[in-house]
C-alpha cells in the first residue's frame, strides 16, 4: 500500500469520527431546544459520554479517538504536504495551511477530553480548565489572547458563511459522484457551514466580550451559544435549526469520508 492510500484511509477515518460525532451533537441540540433538558447537554463532552453509554460504549468511544487522532495527522498532512495544491503567493490560500495546523491542535484536544471521558477523568479536567482560563484572564497578555482568539475564530465564522454563499468547497470532491450525491452534498454542506458560522460567530464574541470586561465567565462555546440562543423570541426554533444545521454538517463529513480529493 503506498503513501497516497494511507492518507486516503487516514482521512476517511477521520471524517467518520466528524460525522457521528456532530450528527450526535446536532441531535443533542435539538433535544435540548425542545425540551427542559440543560444546554449543559450540548458539548463534545455530552456526545462522548452518549457514546461511552451506549452498547459496547468502551469500544465505540475508543473509535472516536482513534479517528481523531487520524483527523489530526490529515490535518498536519494538508498543513506540510499541501494535497489541495494551495497556492502560496494568495493570502488566503497562506492562512488555510496555517488554519490545517490549528484545527489538528482543536481536534487534539477533543481527542483528549473523549480520553478522559473513557477513563473517567473528565470531571476533574473540566475544573483544572475553569481555573486555567481564570488564571489566563487575570493577567494582561491572557485578555490580549482571547482577544485575538475571538477575532481569528470571527474571521473563521466569516469564512464558513462564504462557503455557505458560493458552496466552493464542491469542487474537494472527486468527480465519482452522481448528480444526486452532489446535489445533496451541496445542500447539507451549505446547512452545515451556515450553523457552523452562527456559533462561531457567537463564540468570537464570547471571547472579545471576557476580554473587554476582564470577566472570564462571559467566554463560553456552543452551550453558551445555545444558552443565549434559546432565551431569545422563538429561541427554541433558533436552536433547532442550529442542531439540524450540525446535523447537516455531520452528514457532510459522510461525504467527505467517502468522496474527498486526499492528493
């Protein structure tokens, strides 16, 4: 087997993990939004404890990592080997190689907490966490660093809602698909960018807003997101269609595992 099929596999490998994962936290949040359930609920963490209860929980878990951890090395491949042929006189192509190495670092870190959630860990890492970041915030360069975290995760937003607009990220596929397949990858990708966009358009805030007020409780991910959300007029609508929208995305990644270019 040559270097190019052990990518492909990696990658395939990885873009299963994606799906199940955000299909499981799509359907977590939709949950949530019509129902008295906590947004506490709505978190990687929650999916993979979902997992780790489920029929041979230990070994489904330990799947997800295992494709994680294939999802990263994917990632630090496109970032070193450059496989989309990105051209590296455009800005924008310069920062998508850098972005690969940041999102192996994101997906890094799920695979951690799906760990501690498997060794059952995780309660005392989510609290070392708390105390981290509100370590981080009293001082002046840890509110210098969100800040410039919330901005990178804004433009990050901006970019998810331009694939939503142009649906550019048709032409990763292989051409093997039927006209059927594109079409509904085309939809449920733009669905899945476009909820995509909303919550990391929101999370930026969070970060900006903790960073501006020296107040570490105002930074929060998707369950602040959802918090927010679902407080507002026809908030638990709002909060549906972000969970179908994650949904969306999972189903995406399906297609991706089966039909994206790796070379």
């Amino acid at each position: 087997m040559n270097k190019k099929n052990v990518i492909r596999i990696i990658a395939r490998i990885g873009y299963a993990a994606k799906c199940i994962v955000y299909c499981i936290l799509g359907i977590l949040t939709i949950y949530v939004a019509f129902s008295a359930a906590s947004t506490e609920q709505v978190s990687k963490k929650s999916v993979f404890q979902e997992i780790l209860t489920s029929p041979f929980g230990s070994v489904s878990l330990s799947a997800v990592i295992l494709g994680f951890g294939c999802y990263v090395i994917w990632r630090l491949a496109q970032g070193m080997t450059n496989p989309d042929h990105l051209d590296m006189l455009k800005v924008k192509d310069v920062l998508m190689r850098i972005f690969y190495f940041f999102s192996a670092i994101a997906y890094a870190s799920a695979a951690y907490i799906a760990f501690t959630v498997l060794t059952g860990d995780s309660e005392g890492q989510s609290d070392k966490k708390q105390q981290l970041g509100s370590s981080i915030m009293q001082e002046t360069w840890g509110l210098a660093l969100a800040a410039a975290i919330g901005i990178v995760i804004i433009v990050f937003a901006i970019i998810q809602f331009k694939h939503t607009f142009k649906g550019d990220f048709m032409d990763k596929f292989v051409s093997g698909m039927s006209q059927f397949e594109g079409q509904l990858a085309n939809f449920l990708g733009r669905a899945g960018f476009a909820g995509r966009g909303i919550v990391y358009l929101m999370v930026g805030g969070f970060l900006i807003s903790s960073s501006l007020t020296q107040n570490y409780e105002k930074a929060g991910g998707l369950t602040k997101a959802i918090d927010t959300l679902i407080t507002q007029p026809f908030g638990p609508w709002l909060v549906g269609l972000i969970g179908l929208g994650l949904i969306s995305f999972g189903v995406f990644c399906g297609f991706e595992g089966r039909y994206r270019k790796t070379s």
